[in-house]
C-alpha cells in the first residue's frame, strides 16, 4: 500500500551485531501531525524522554529507530546520545531537532555505541530513495520472529488515503502500554482533535488489552504520523468521516496487537480472554488481566490440560468483585463449569480439544452485572523461559 | 523434638492415585488455642469455609488435611464432603466438631472422594498411635520435593516449652497469603492474646514475604495450635517469655517460608529481595515484590545472566515512587550500578560470579529514604512450566 510522501530506510549499524539491519529510519515529505503514547514505567529509556519533548507541540517529520540497544538506566550519556542521533538526523534531513521522534529498543543498561550510529546515518538518509515500510519492519525486531505489519484504506470526500502501522513485541508486553515499539503513518489529513481522540481509543482498545508476560518496559512507544498529502478534504470532529477514520486506525492497531500476543516469547498459543458478568468494566478488565497474566493459568495451556479451577483462583484473586457460586467457564463454546462447579458431562473431552487447538477462546462469566472486557494473551512455555534466561548472550 | 500432648497419623486413601499417604491426622490430647489465617482469594476452597466456622471460638484439637485433590471449586458437594469427614473424624476422637480443622491441597474442581476418605477414617484415627509429625509432613506434600519441618524449643518460669511446624508449598506462592498449607504446634501455656499478636507477626514476616509464581491459592491455610501441656506458667502479654515466644516462632515460621521457596515449582535458585531507601517500608514492599515477580527477571536468574536492566525497569513499574538517578543495585557485595547507570570496572564478571550461586542477595537502593523490605524468591526455570503444564496428567 502506497502512503504518499513517507519515504523509510534501514542500514546495518552493528549495535550489537553485525549481520543485521538494525538502524531505520522514516520520513514524511511535508510536516506531519504526531501523536504518541510512552511508557508509564518510572524508568524511561532515554529516547522517551528524548520524544515526549520533541512531541509536545504536536508535530513529527521523521522517526529514528533502533534495535540492539535500548538505551535504558544509561544517564546522562544515554540522553546526549540520544540527542546526538536525532540532531544529526535532522541535519541530514533538514528539519529542526524537535522535528525528528527517536525510539530504541533492545538490552538495558549498556551505553549506546554512538560512533557506530553516527557512522551510520549519512548511509541510513541516503537509504531514503529506495527503502520500504518492510525493511523498518525488520530493523525493528529483537527477538520477534516475524515482523509485524497492517494497512487500511479509506475515503474522505472521495479522495482516498491511507494508513499502515508496523510494531514489534515478544516480550514485556503488558499494559499500559503493552506494545514494545509501534509506528503508524498515513497520508489522510485530519483534525488534530481527531487524530487524537481515535489514536488514543484505539490504543485502549489494542495494545492496552494485550499481555504476555505482565512486565511493562522502560521503551514502549507507539507513535503516528499523519501528513495530510492525500489530498482529502481535512477529516472534522462529528463526522461519519471521523468514525471511519477512528475504526481504520483501530483495525490496524489491534491486528499489530494480536500479531504481537501470537508471536509472544515462545508462545505456542493464542488466547482470547472474554469476561461477562462483572459489575462493572473496570472489574471485568481486572478479572481478565488475572486469567491472562496468570503463570498457572498460562503453563495449563502451554500443557493443553483443560485445568479450568486455576481460571476460577486467579479470577477469585482479581480484586474484581466475584460471587464464586455464580462463576460460569466456557472454553470456546464448551461450558466446562457453572454456578462455580464443573459443569460434567463429557466437558473434560471436549474442553481439552478446544485447548488443543492453536487458538481458542476462554470465557469467564461472574453472573453480577453487565460489565465485560476482552484481553488476549499467549501461553507459557520452555521456548519462553531459553529465550529469556539467554537473551543477553 | 517431643512436642507434649500431641498425636499424628497419615494414612492412604488413594483419593488421587494409590502408592502414597495423602490423608493425614494432628491429634491434641488437651484443648487448644488455635489461630488460623486462611487465603484472601475471594474463591475459597470448602475446608476454609468450614475451618473458618470453626475456629471462631480460638480453640481446635484436631486438624484433618489431605492431598491429592484441593475440594474447591466444588460447590455445596464440596462442603458436604468437608463436613462429614470433619463429623467423622470428630465421631472418632470423641470431640465436638467444630474442634476440627480441616484443610485440602491439589487439584481444584473435582469432587472429593469422600467415600474413599470415609473408608480411610478408622484407620487415621487407629493410626494416632504410632505417627509421627513427618508423617504428616510428607502426606501433605503435593509437587514438593522434601517435606517441610522445622522446631524450637524455649523456656518460660523455668519450665521448658516446645514448638514445631510443618509446611508444603511448591507453586501458587504468593501473599497473601503465601503458603498452601502450613501447620504449627506448640505445647507451650500462653494467653490468646500472646499467641493471636504473636502469630500474626510471624505470618507477615514469613509467609506474607515470599513469592513464587505470583498466584494465591484457594486454599491457603497458616494454623497454629498451643496446648498449654508443657506446664510452663502461662505466658503474659507485655513480658520477655512473650518476646521470646514471639521470636522462636518468627523463626519456625520464617525457615518454613524459605524452604518453600528453595522447592518453589523447578526453582534452581533462592534470591533474598532487599529493597532499600524508599519513602515508604510499604513502596519498598511493593518494589521488592515487583522484582521477585517478574518473569524477566526470574528467568535471567535462571541464565545466570547479570541483567541488572530487567530489576530497575521492574521497580520502574511497581507504583513505588521511584528517581531513576538515584537508583544502586547490589548482587550479593558486587555494586551492579549506582546512580542509575551501571558501575562499570569488573561488574559484569563478578556479578555473574555471584549469580552463578545456588543463594544470592539482590539489594535495589532507591536513595529517596528510609524505607525497606525484604522479600524471597526463586528463579523461572523450565521445569516450572513442565510441572505446571502437566500437573493433572
């Protein structure tokens, strides 16, 4: 899909090994709106502090990424660093500092090999003429094992546009936020109100019900650009076009959501966690980041072992309000238990063949009220445990 | 050690799979004062509904607990089942009731087979005369992998006094409360109001500080139990004999603790969380606890990988109030980093020295004040996930 006037490239830094791409960068032709969500961790990774500056009026014109490095718990050499990098970018582009959004991710706590970045960047700009969305795709993964991409089109006042977003994940992913790194573009022009509203919704609604492995990170950012070339008449606040807008943005976010949770760490499973029934949304979200975040919970689907009480403990230590004689479970639409005890039958059968497959749906009903939510998460398994007990080496 | 008054049986009752003792007996000879503190989960197994009846008077003689099958999630049945084998053990001892405890660990949603337990019961009771408190301890151990004991003896007026505990603990590991089960017994002559304050500190500063997995069970169970048969003057509030009291069983209670996490579920490593400088001994709690739960965190312990990143980023999200410039890390002597950044010099080489120990001390300074915690845990191995994905099986 054609995004008018962002162009990208990707180079090969060695910032922790050579071999790979792992410096990218992307670029919109004219100024562009810039909305972004960052960590709410207290340990910020330098680019974070380093974009929520540049971001505060509102506007972006090129995004600097990196992978490798996270540039985290590294002082005040992480911060010049930091502002090294982006000043030469936007020397190389020329567009003020403030123009340019840095992002890194990778190991904490080592300094950034800035010689190695600053060597890179006449090559990255360079890169800009012939680079594709992909190859920032790419950059970007750690221990991702695809990358992650989506796109929609749509329509204002006849005129089409566009938007695509990619991200990677894999680990430490838990609201809020639960996206490592995401990066959204699009040509439409919009109201800055609008871009706002729908950006922020639809991260609520995509990266903040998503987890793995209940670690929030010291990098998360999800970032989007929006630069008006399309041409379209501006989308206002009100209008049919704005809810359009709205619901493209948040396909796009939750499918990169849900790319991120199937490719968690190791995960074998994908799981959609529904619970009905709560008093109230806020309880239900509680209930169901307990099912999802549960180590238990997770390692009874790495197991495919249809243990459905462990559902029932973490939902009982939710902090959700739980009556446990009203609790009811389904495993996609198998009723495993109701009026909190096993349903009987041949629910044991049936129940470990929906678990069997590689996607399936739990569903936890509390029987208080009409409060619901939704979170996807993955299994727990041996594949996660190597992947972090080596990740360094 | 001769605990005075006391009698122990375990039997087998097959209630999951024949070949071992999972049905188990603590007899007082005399009426006990008994305090208890049961799991916080809002979905409580049916001996925990039935214990909390009837230990609202404080006094107990009996305590009945299996394995194999943890009677929760069972609905009315379930509390049939735990009534009746209370009734019947009760019958046999010839005492009321409500005199009974009665706990349960193992599998949660399958009803208890109570006529095998009822078939069981005579030969419990017919047992009494020749058990042994390891008895006990090894018939209530579940995925454990040693039976859990420690003892203390004390004086008071000149006569001595002693006390034992038991425990069985392996996975949801986590305050509060903390343990599966654990039960304590005393022959000791003390006020209720000794023993309830004395208990209670214990707890918290035992079972309430360590972490596996982060899950509460639905049937976590602390009982103590004190007879007065040893015929020590009864001890006081407010005198040494009740500091002392209050400081062997802090140390019953606290080697309990630990050896349930050195058997936490595939655990390879025991880790001492030392949080300090905090504003709050309650932020310290919450960042040790942060880090002792974190999977990241937990697996590169398991790598012996010194990534000293993954502890600052998970006290970063643990809601305590954190400067990242002021932070310093400790494993073991080795400092890791101070001020935020890593010390530099040798730190990595000898930090991995340290982690390369069956034993380590993790100390987190956030240099804002004067608050602190400690906290143990083990590591994420992948025999946790092997255990926990086939638990059933």
């Amino acid at each position: 899909m054609d995004i008018k006037g962002f162009q990208f490239s990707a180079v090969e830094a060695a910032i922790k090994k050579p071999g790979r791409k792992d410096l990218a960068l992307i670029f919109s032709e004219a100024p562009a709106l810039a909305c972004a969500v960052f960590t709410t961790n207290a340990v910020k990774a330098a680019p974070v502090l380093l974009s929520k500056e540049h971001i505060v009026k509102g506007t972006a014109r090129a995004l600097v990424v990196n992978s490798g490095n996270a540039n985290a718990c590294t002082g005040e050499q992480g911060m010049i660093a930091a502002r090294e990098t982006s000043h030469l970018v936007a020397e190389g582009l020329g567009i003020p500092a403030e123009a340019v959004q840095i992002s890194s991710t990778g190991v904490i706590g080592v300094q950034m090999p800035i010689e190695r970045v600053r060597a890179a960047i006449p090559a990255l700009i360079e890169g800009l003429a012939c680079g594709t969305l992909d190859d920032v795709a790419e950059a970007i993964m750690t221990t991702d094992t695809f990358p992650k991409m989506e796109a929609r089109g749509g329509q204002a006042g006849g005129v089409s546009y566009s938007m695509a977003g990619i991200a990677k994940g894999a680990g430490m992913i838990m609201p809020n936020m639960a996206t490592m790194l995401s990066f959204i573009i699009s040509d439409a022009a919009v109201e800055p109100a609008v871009l706002d509203k729908a950006f922020r919704r639809a991260v609520d609604g995509s990266f903040n019900i998503i987890t793995v492995d209940g670690d929030t990170s010291t990098n998360d950012t999800c970032l989007i650009m929006a630069n008006g070339l399309a041409g379209n008449p501006v989308i206002q606040a009100g209008t049919p076009e704005a809810e359009t807008f709205e619901a493209l943005l948040h396909e796009v976010l939750l499918s990169l959501a849900k790319q991120i949770v199937k490719d968690g760490e190791g995960a074998t499973k994908f799981v959609e966690v529904r619970v009905s029934g709560a008093l109230s949304d806020a309880d239900a979200k509680r209930a169901a980041l307990a099912v999802a975040n549960s180590s238990l919970v997770k390692t009874a689907f790495f197991g495919q072992d249809a243990n459905w009480g462990r559902i029932f403990a973490a939902v009982g230590y939710s902090g959700a309000e739980v009556d446990p004689s009203r609790l009811a479970l389904r495993f996609d639409d198998v009723l495993m238990a109701q009026n909190g005890v096993f349903a009987g039958g041949d629910a044991e059968v049936r129940g470990s063949e929906v678990l069997r497959k590689r996607e399936f749906t739990v569903t936890v009903d509390l029987g208080l009220g009409k409060g619901s939510a939704t979170v996807y998460t993955s299994d727990l398994s041996h594949e996660y445990v190597s992947i972090n007990a080596d990740y360094r080496t």
